[in-house]
C-alpha cells in the first residue's frame, strides 16, 4: 500500500515554529564581513554537518529521541517552544508509520548565508517514500544550535529547481 504524500509535514502543524522561525532569521545581521567577524574563525565549521550526521545514525536506528537530543541541545526550539519538540518527536514518529523506517540520508545542499547562519538540506530515503528535511543553524556565543528544521515530501519541488537550473545552464 502506497502512503498518500502530504506536503509540508512539520510546517503546518507549527504556526508558532514557523513565525518563531522567521522572526529570528529575519532579525539576525550577517553582512559578508561585519568588523565583529572580520578575520574570525568559526568555532568549528563541521559541527552543523555532524549534528545531522549523528541525528539521521539515530534515526536510522528509529531512535527518535536520541536523534532529537543532539540535534536540539541548546536550541531555541527547546527553550521558547512551549512543548514543541515533544510535537516534533511525535510528528517524526508519524512520518516514519507513514513512510516507513529511514534507510540512510544523502545530503542535497549546503548554503551559507554567512558565516554564522546556515542551512543544509538532506533527502532521507525512507523504506517507501522519501522525504526532504532542511536545518537551519546559527553560530552564537555559544557555538552552532538549530534554529529551524523543516520537514517536508514535496519531492517533486525538488525536480522542478533542477528543471531551472538545467534550463538556465542550457541558455548559457
């Protein structure tokens, strides 16, 4: 039995994520080379990349929580969500009833928008339907936490940026 995909999963169901969310990304300051990070070294520049290795190892295992404790540890999603990361956890649980256990993860993009604030989008490939999750880390004080994660199976919206890029390197 095929699982009817249900676009956007994590997004709908969390209005305040998601204002919460834009809030923040929208309120942070990350010209090219502000004087405060000119010449500055992040702290480790990997760590982002290995939370999300060490979240999709555990989910790989089905093990939700230890997944989602790394991944959270001092983020903002834990401290001002009210119980959201429970919800998270649940959500999580319901998409892998639906599209069955994660298989392994191959991540699709890396983009910096500076230094401190970065996004890394991944594809699970799931046992029947694969779906897209993009985290969203910053770099503070005290070193890189989660800000945003979105999960989502709009695997088609995936071809149709390929589709452009194509296009755009044919008209070339």
């Amino acid at each position: 039995m095929t699982p009817t995909p249900q676009k956007n999963l994590f997004s709908r169901p969390f209005p305040f994520l998601a204002a919460l969310a834009f809030g923040l990304l929208s309120s942070l300051d990350c010209p090219a080379q502000s004087p405060d990070t000119q010449g500055k070294k992040t702290q480790d520049a990997s760590a982002p990349r290995d939370a999300v290795a060490r979240f999709f190892a555990a989910l790989t295992k089905n093990q939700i929580e230890d997944a989602y404790a790394g991944l959270l540890k001092g983020s903002i999603i834990l401290e001002k969500s009210g119980g959201e990361a429970e919800t998270i956890k649940s959500r999580t649980q319901k998409a892998i009833d639906n599209y069955g256990p994660v298989r392994y993860y191959v991540t699709l993009d890396e983009t910096a928008v500076c230094a401190e604030l970065r996004r890394i989008t991944c594809l699970s490939l799931n046992e029947d339907f694969p779906m897209r999750w993009r985290f969203f880390f910053y770099e503070g004080a005290e070193g890189w936490k989660l800000v945003d994660l979105r999960v989502d199976d709009a695997v088609v919206d995936m071809f149709e940026g390929a589709d452009a890029a194509a296009k755009k390197t044919k008209s070339r």
